[in-house]
C-alpha cells in the first residue's frame, strides 16, 4: 500500500463537491474553487521527504546485510553467552550488535527497521566497528546516515583532480596520458566519459569475437565504445552481448553493480538520485541475470581493490586483464587496464 504525503492528502480534503440545481432546474455538479494542487516547492520537499524514507530503509537494510554476515566467532562474541539458547539467525542478532556497539537494543532496532532515527557519526563509527566493516563499508554507512566521515576515517580516494573546472577535455587528456594502457573514465552512474586509443583496440578485439553466436546486430551493440560512441559499463553487463565475451560474466557484473553502488552513494551521499542512475536501477530489476540478486546483497566494490577478467577475443584466444579503478573526484572515476596476459 502506497502512502501519499500529507500535502497531497490536505489539498485533497480542501475541495468540495455539492449537488444543486442550476438556473434551468436541472440537477448538476458543482465543484468549488477551493481545490489546490501543490505548488513546485511542495512537490519538492514531498519529493524529499520520500527520498529520506528511501534513505533510512537502505541504511538499515545495509546494516542488516553486514549483521547477517558476520558471525559470532568473528565478531568475538563469546560461545555459550546467549540467553536464548541455540542461535537461530544467520550471523549476529540485534542485540548482539548493540552490545558490541554500545547502544541500546530498541534503538539500534529502530535503526536497522528505517524508523526516524538520526544517528551521530559517533555511533555509526560505533556500528562500522562492531560490524568489522573495510574502509569503504564505513564510508558507505556513514554516507547513508547523512554524515561526513572525519580525517583518518577516509578510505585512500587514489588520484585526485580538482573539483572545479573538470571538463570532458581534461577526461580525455587524462587517458591518453596513460599511453598503451587501456583507460576509461567513468561518471558515477558508469557512463563511459572518455577513452584512450588502447582501450577502443582492446573492445575492438573483443566485441568482434566471430565466434560468436549473437547476430551482427548484437555484435556491434556490444560495447559501444568500440566505434568510440557512449556507453554505461553495467547496462553493458547485463545485455546478452557481455555472455560472450566474458569467460565468466556473473563476476563481473557483481563487481560492476557493487562499483555502481559505491559511487552512487558517493556521488549522492545516499540522498536523490539523478534520473540515469534511476534508469540503471531499473535496468538491473529488470534483467534476468544475477544483478538483482547482488544488488540485494548490498554488494561494494571499493577503488583501489584490483580485479581479474577473462575475455574471450576474435582471435580466440582468453586474455586477463588485470584492472585497478581510483576515483578522481565525487562523480568522476579512472578504470585501467594495468597489465593483460593470454590464460593458460
């Protein structure tokens, strides 16, 4: 059951409907001048004020995912210190988390339920602590709570460039700075920005696999980057086109959509999101691949943690790439191809 804000609900009780008769006797409706629709500002902070439930149900379903994985013997709780007997839960129960953190059951519940709860920085770095989060989990959690995480709790952001004055030009000339290493710049919502001449060779290579079983027409949707035209990595991923290139596509797509959500929630801070970002969502509801599936399990891909993809090439030979992604600034994020060797 879908809940409509107050506004629409108050402008909906102010009009009113009488039944009357005109001036020739006939029976008819009249509807008062008093009905008034929202104004643009209204709309907006209803707008908002969706957005901030959306929030608050994300930050308690990403704590739930990381209570849920860790367990008893990890989080160093201590056998047999259960009142309740056999553990029945996967992972840690709440009030095992709270104690940990040193917080109150009911609260932390409230917390992990999306209730109304406006937790400090202080107890979220609490939560990251006793949940035994990585560096890029905590900066996600203290995102989603609406917090700027303090010096020394940062994770390493990589390269750096200047937030004002970024412009396509400086994309591109960053990339083919890098020479025969394959390099991408990506926004946050994994549009490809620019590229260097090595990386359009590399998805040359590999979109044009004649072997093959997709019609041309599937080919060449591939990877648009290979004619140098835009392309969203992980809407990419999804298509049937990725199956035959990768040697093992669900991998990549788990860590394609756990990148997806870790800039995402720093180009957002876990607040709105923009209408492409919402169209990628929707594209990952909809496929029938596994996105959804790691979408739900609040999968992260932090930068700085390098990865191994095997692709299949037209010359039918199995290359690993070798990739390593940094981010450059809030919305902006450099993928390379560090080093490429053909798979025994």
């Amino acid at each position: 059951m879908v809940s409509l804000p107050h506004s629409y609900l108050r402008n909906a009780r102010s009009t009113s409907a009488t039944v009357g008769r005109d001036g020739g006797g006939q029976r008819g409706l009249q509807v008062s001048d008093s009905l008034e629709l929202p104004s643009v500002e209204q709309s907006r902070t209803d707008a908002r004020a969706l957005e901030c439930i959306r929030s608050r149900r994300e930050l308690g379903a990403f704590l739930r995912s990381r209570r849920e994985r860790l367990t008893a013997v990890a989080a160093g709780v201590p056998a047999g210190s259960s009142s309740r007997g056999r553990r029945r839960v996967r992972g840690l129960r709440r009030d095992e988390v709270a104690a940990l953190a040193g917080l109150s059951t009911a609260w932390y519940t409230r917390l992990e339920q999306g209730q109304q709860v406006n937790p400090s920085e202080g107890c979220l770095q609490a939560l990251a602590d006793a949940l035994r989060l990585q560096d890029h989990e905590r900066e996600h959690l203290v995102r989603l709570g609406g917090k700027t995480l303090h010096a020394g709790h940062t994770a390493d952001a990589g390269v750096e460039c200047p937030e004002e004055g970024w412009s396509p030009q400086m994309a591109r000339e960053l990339v083919c700075g890098l020479g025969r290493a394959p390099a991408l710049v990506l926004n946050a919502s994994w549009e490809i920005q620019a590229s260097n001449a090595s990386a359009r060779r590399l998805a040359r290579d590999v979109v044009a696999d004649e072997h093959s079983a997709l019609p041309a027409s599937g080919a060449c949707r591939r990877l648009a980057i290979a004619t140098g035209g835009p392309v969203n990595l992980v809407e990419w991923l999804l298509g049937a086109a990725a199956a035959g290139s990768l040697v093992d596509a669900d991998e990549a797509l788990r860590r394609a959509v756990g990148g997806f959500r870790y800039t995402l929630s720093a180009a957002t801070g876990g607040g709105e999101r923009d209408e492409r970002a919402r169209q990628v969502l929707l594209a990952i509801e909809a496929s029938p691949t596994q996105a959804q599936r790691f979408w739900d399990r609040r999968e992260l891909w932090a930068p700085n943690a390098p990865v191994h993809v095997a692709v299949r090439c037209a010359s039918a030979a199995v290359l690993l790439l070798h990739i390593a992604w940094a981010q450059l600034r809030r919305d902006a994020y450099l993928l390379t191809v560090f080093r490429t060797e053909v798979a025994r």
